[in-house]
C-alpha cells in the first residue's frame, strides 16, 4: 500500500497534539503546569503565607491565580474597599465556590448547576504604608475536591491573550470554521491558547454494498495513516473465495480500554444501511458515566447476509479478548438476529424500540385512520405498566382497527419480547432502549454523515468525531466536578446520590425524587423479614392522570428493595416507589444500588490509553503510558513461552508495583487496580469459506501490505 502524504499528517500534527491534551484533563496531574505552560514556565508556585507582599494589587492576583490553576480550583474577586483617599485599601480573592449553593431555576423542582459549594478559602491583601499590598489572612482548606488537570476549564483561566485574539479576527471576518479556526490557534505557538474548547471561539460550527467511486483508495489511505499515527490501531478486512471484501472491522486501543468500563450493552448501529446513504457504515457502540455514546468499534458492510455479520462479529469479539456483551440491541432484522445467536448466544438480544416506532409511516401512512392507529400502537406500548396490560391493549389495537392480518404487527408482535418495554424490564440497558415517548438513540456520527457523504469525506472528518466526543466528555467531566445540582428533599438519599453520581444521571435521581411526591405507600404486610407495601402512584399519560399500584418489597435483613416496575433493573437508576419506601422507612441506601457506571469520582483507565486522533508529543503521562504499555507487552509475549517464565514475570511486576506505591510514584492511589490493555492487538485467523487479515503495526500480520490482493467494490 501507498503511504499517506506527510504534508496531510505534518497539517494535522500541532492540532492533534493540543487535542490530545483533554484526555489527560481528566486526572489530577502533578505535571499540568509544565504541559500547559511548557518548562520555561512550570516552576511550582509556593503556598500563600500571611505576611507575603506584592507591589501591586495585579500582582497578588497574578500570583493566586497561578497558585490556583496549579493547585486545581478557579478564582474570583470577592469584595475590595477603597480608603480616603480613593485607592484600594484592601481587596478578598476567593475560590469560585464559595458562597452557599443556590439555584436560580424558577421551578424549584428542576434547578440548575450551581458552582457555589461553600468553600472558605481564601487570601485577604491589605494595602500597607511602603505602599504594597500583604497577605493578612491566608485560608487554604477547600470543601471540595481539587484537580490541577481540570483547572484549565474554570472561567478565569480560559481567557485568551492577544496574540490569539489577533489571530482569531481575521478568521472570523473571512468565515472560518471552528476547528480550522482551533487549529490555527495552535500555530500561533502560544502558551495562552488553551481553553481547548472550540465552542469558547463563537465561530459557526441500506442497503448500500458498494463503497462509492474512490472508496477503495479512501479506505487503504484511511488504514495507512491511522497506522502511522497510532501503532495499536487495528483492522480486518474479510475477503471471501475470490478475493472480494465482504465486510471491513476496525479499532484501536481506546475503544478496547473503554469496553471494559462500560461494555456491558451495547448498541450494534446499523443506522446508515439503508439506501438513504452512500456508505455502508456500522458502529459498536455504548454509554458512558454521562449517558453520552463511546465507540467501540466500527465496520463497512458490503454483503449484507448472516455470514457477513457472523465474521464482524467474531473479529469485534476476539478484538474484545472473548468477552461478549451482557446484553446487545439492534435493528430488527433477520440476519441480524442469526448472526448475534451464533457469535452471542448467551448475550441478551434487543431490538431498538425507537427505530420500530419510525417505521409506522411506511406501513400504515397510507392507512385512512393512521394518526389513531399510531396513537393506539404508542399507548398500548409506552404506557402497558405490565405483560398483561399490553396483551390486552394490542388485542383491542387489532380488533379496533381490523389489523389481525397484518403481516408486520404479526410479525412484531412474535417478537414482542425482543421490544416491548412490559418485557424487557428485568434486563439491564444502561438507558440505550427507549421507555417513554420522544425518546431516541442518536447515532455516534450524527451531524458528520448525511446522504451525500463519501466515503472519503468520512474518513477526513473521522478524526474530528473521535475529537469531539471526548471533548464533550471532559466537558461533562469538568461541569460534574465543579458544579452540583441542589437537592429538592432534604432525604440523606438523594444528597447520597448528588455526591456520587454525575450531573446526567443525577437529573435523572432527581426525576424519581419529584415523581415520588405523587406517591402514597400503605402500611406493610410482612413474610418473616420481608416487608410488603402497596405503592399507588398517579402517572400521566397524554394530559390524563393514570392510577396505578406496585407491591414494592422490603428486606429487613439486607436491605434490599424491589419494585414490579423494574427500573433499577432496567436502567440503573433507583425508582421513585422504592424511593418513598425507603425514605418512609428512613433507611440508608444500600451500596448495591449506587452503580459505579454513573460515579463521576472515578478514573477509568481508557482515559490514559491514546485514541486514534491523538499525538503524543504534548502529553507526558500519555508518553510514558504508551512506553510502558509496549515494554510490559514485549515481556509477556517472551514469558508466555513457559509456566516458569510466566511465574517469574508475574512475581517481578508484582514486587516492582508494591515498592511503587511504597515509594508514591506517579501512581495515583485513586487510580482503581486493573490489569494494563494489551499493547499490541494483532490477530491472524482464519474462517470457513472467507480469509480474514488483521494488521498492527506491532503484532505482524499473515501477508504484507505490498501483498494483499483483494477487490473492493466501488
């Protein structure tokens, strides 16, 4: 294969390397100041002290600030008072969060983000007769966790200088782009352009089986540069008995390290198979801590047939080191289905609701009384609290309408447990399938592909989405650590959950806390120690009030609860009817059901490993993590040789690892202990019928790339 143009990687390196910044904006970094600054200005900055003096009141400023971003916290100007003569007197910098959280929302019910989490620090300047201004109080202790590596997100250190704002004018005037405009902030070469966020600039933002004229050429170029840039990115390209791609698999090594934190569902995205597109692009892809997708994986499909999927599947899934999913949701489709059974057989297969509820046009949008049978099918769907209720709702939808030959409700309704939310309740889907109307699964590359899109055109923005959805992450990250929501109870419960859970998944505890204010519970039955209590609770359905009841069970021995209504079970999140039991009781919640999935006070180890877009030269930890990464995989493919090597090998790391934590290296004791993601992830195999190569730069492969000889279709 023909290398990529150095000019194209040369174009895209400076960007790239800023970019590749806000993977480490996640962790509390003892090296921040020298990435930001560079080493002409990473000298540490030392603790204020009462009696320091400065010669002016910017100075002091100058300094807490610096102090501060070190440090891991943003600053304000909290109050100054002027003396006779008109000059400062003395002047108050405090952290950003003091002051008492209050929410300006006008429904108390649903109040916003507030950064106020009454911090006392602070440092008071006093105007002395020399005429300098000295520290006469100095209060450091926080209330709130500290983070130098997020500190670049706080309001008053994300001010652009004038070297970038001279840049950015002309820019603006001419119509640029907001990552062009990014990028050429980091050719200004300056150590003030770092807010990192392109939104701060105000700059505008099938069934197909063929890859489209040039699409062969897109997807070699693509391969090779993503190689260069990223020795563990991965691919397979699936040839049948003459020579020609059925289906195309590749990944790198962050979508691996991030399966593990949060691979438990996942959604097999076949959104762009249809013939509204040109490219036959499929996705594995999950949630993470926020609710937001994270990409697994991704695929071409140019033969659209069980045994094609089946090999997708089987090169994802050894990719993945064997471990399946727990549950999988796709488009309802025939292949599909055989192909997961196969690959999958113990995964829970789930058809996604939202995408039956979009075909309702073309079957019934020429049917006379379409709007009242799609009111129906919603009703009977949405709103069927129980299996029971549904089958009488969709036997009365038949029998209304004269529907009971229609061959796709039949064919629904067959598969009525692969769908219907009354019957997918006790299985967990993080959220990724619908329960109430308007509910919807985007896809990870919407606003990137539409129906003109080339192949080509993908791949030019492809590193730009893997950009994007990691800058909103550390967004979300950032908003999590330095904001909180405020309670609208005063049950330990809820501040229990605003503690520990991120911003997304606490809004949605919150929900459950304003819904239990509708709900009644009776006094308990009990069976030995288990409590029974009738929970009636008032739901609205389209404008009207629905009464309903759910025997919700208590465990006096565990502490467990259990409700018929299943959203724990379902979604991860606490439902308001065990919520008013346990609140009822005054019960402290069980651990069980704070999910380490929602925490934002972990770190998850994907955040260490590089992306496909990312470069290395601006990350120090990212740097060392990749060195030794590659050095731990050289050692084991030498010790996995012998037992005895094996042994050795194991008890050495064992040791070099307690003498580091002895000694408090670089690693952080809240980093949570998991095994280090493999650093090389090449496969060769072979499959009945079709010939699967895998390349990595570090793993060989079975033909060289000079050698591989297959036909794209175009």
């Amino acid at each position: 294969m023909a290398g990529s143009s150095k000019s194209s990687n040369a174009e895209n390196a400076n960007v790239d390397s800023l970019r590749n910044l806000n993977v480490s904006l996640l962790d509390k970094r003892d090296n921040v100041m020298e990435i930001l600054y560079g080493k002409d200005g990473s000298e540490s900055v030392e603790e204020p002290k009462v009696g320091m003096s400065f010669s002016s009141e910017e100075e002091v400023r100058l300094y807490y600030m610096k102090y501060a971003k070190q440090v891991g916290f943003g600053v304000s100007k909290r109050s100054s008072k002027p003396g006779d003569n008109g000059k400062l007197r003395y002047f108050t910098l405090a952290c950003v969060q003091q002051g008492t959280p209050k929410s300006n929302a006008s429904n108390i019910l649903k109040p916003r983000p507030v950064e106020k989490m009454g911090c006392k620090a602070k440092i008071n300047a006093a105007l002395t007769l020399d005429g300098r201004f000295t520290l006469s109080t100095v209060v450091l202790e926080h209330t709130h966790a500290l983070s130098p590596g997020k500190a670049i997100f706080f309001r008053c250190h994300k001010r652009l200088g004038s070297k970038a704002k001279r840049k950015l004018e002309p820019n603006e005037t001419s119509g640029i782009h907001t990552s062009k405009n990014f990028k050429s902030l980091v050719e200004t070469k300056s150590s003030e352009n770092l807010p990192l966020e392109e939104k701060d600039y105000q700059i505008d933002k099938t069934r197909q089986h063929q890859l489209g004229v040039g699409g062969s050429e897109a997807l070699r170029n693509f391969f090779i540069r993503m190689q260069q840039k990223n020795d563990h990115f991965f691919y397979v390209m699936d040839v049948d008995d003459v020579c020609q791609v059925r289906n195309v698999f590749w990944a790198d090594a962050r979508c691996k390290a991030a399966y593990e934190s949060f691979g438990d569902v996942i959604t097999f995205d076949t959104t762009y198979l249809t013939k509204a597109y040109k490219i036959p692009l499929v996705s594995f892809v999950g949630v993470n801590h926020h609710g937001q997708l994270i990409l697994f994986g991704c695929g071409l499909i140019l033969s659209e047939d069980t045994n094609s999927f089946v090999s997708l599947f089987e090169s994802w899934l050894r990719f993945m080191n064997c471990q399946a999913p727990d549950a999988i949701i796709t488009d309802q489709d025939k292949a599909l289905q055989n192909a997961i059974a196969r690959v999958f057989p113990r995964a829970q297969h789930r058809f996604c609701l939202w995408q039956i509820i979009k075909r309702l046009p073309e079957n019934f949008g020429a049917h006379s009384q379409y709007e009242a049978i799609k009111s129906n099918l919603q009703s009977c769907v949405y709103d069927s609290s129980s299996r029971d209720e549904f089958e009488e709702s969709w036997q009365k939808l038949l029998e209304r309408y004269k529907l009971h030959d229609n061959a796709w409700l039949n064919l629904l309704y067959g598969e009525r447990h692969l769908w219907v939310p009354s019957y997918l309740k006790n299985t967990f889907l993080a959220g990724m399938c619908t329960l109430q109307r308007g509910e919807g699964m985007n896809s990870f590359f919407d606003d990137y592909v539409n129906s003109k899109t080339t192949l080509k055109q993908f791949f030019e923005q492809y590193d730009n989405v893997l950009r994007r959805k990691v800058e909103n992450e550390i967004t979300a990250d950032f908003n999590s650590f330095s904001t909180q929501i405020p309670c609208i109870t005063h049950y330990s419960i809820e501040k229990q959950f605003q503690e520990v859970y991120t911003i997304a998944k606490f809004k949605e505890v919150q929900d459950e806390f304003r819904g239990f204010l509708y709900c009644v519970a009776s006094l308990p039955t009990c069976e030995g120690s288990i409590h029974l209590y009738q929970v009636a609770d008032e739901i609205k359905v389209d404008g009207f009030i629905k009464h309903a009841k759910f025997c919700v069970a208590f465990n006096e021995d565990n502490s467990e609860v259990k409700c018929p209504c299943n959203l724990f079970e379902f979604k991860g999140i606490l439902c308001r009817h065990a919520l008013r039991v346990l609140t009822m009781l005054h019960k402290d919640l069980s651990s069980k059901y704070i999910l380490d999935r929602w925490r934002k006070d972990l770190k998850r180890k994907y955040t260490f490993v590089k992306s496909s877009y990312d470069d290395l030269s601006g990350n120090l930890e990212a740097q060392r993590y990749d060195k030794l990464t590659k050095s731990f995989f050289e050692v084991a493919l030498i010790a996995s040789k012998s037992e005895e090597a094996c042994m050795k090998s194991i008890s050495h790391v064992s040791q070099l690892k307690g003498e580091l934590v002895h000694h408090g290296s670089s690693c952080d004791s809240s980093t949570p202990s998991h095994h280090l993601p493999g650093a090389s992830l090449g496969i060769s195999m072979q499959a009945p019928h079709h010939t699967l190569e895998v390349m990595d730069r570090d793993g060989g492969m079975s033909t060289t790339n000079q050698d591989l000889r297959v036909n794209i279709r175009e």
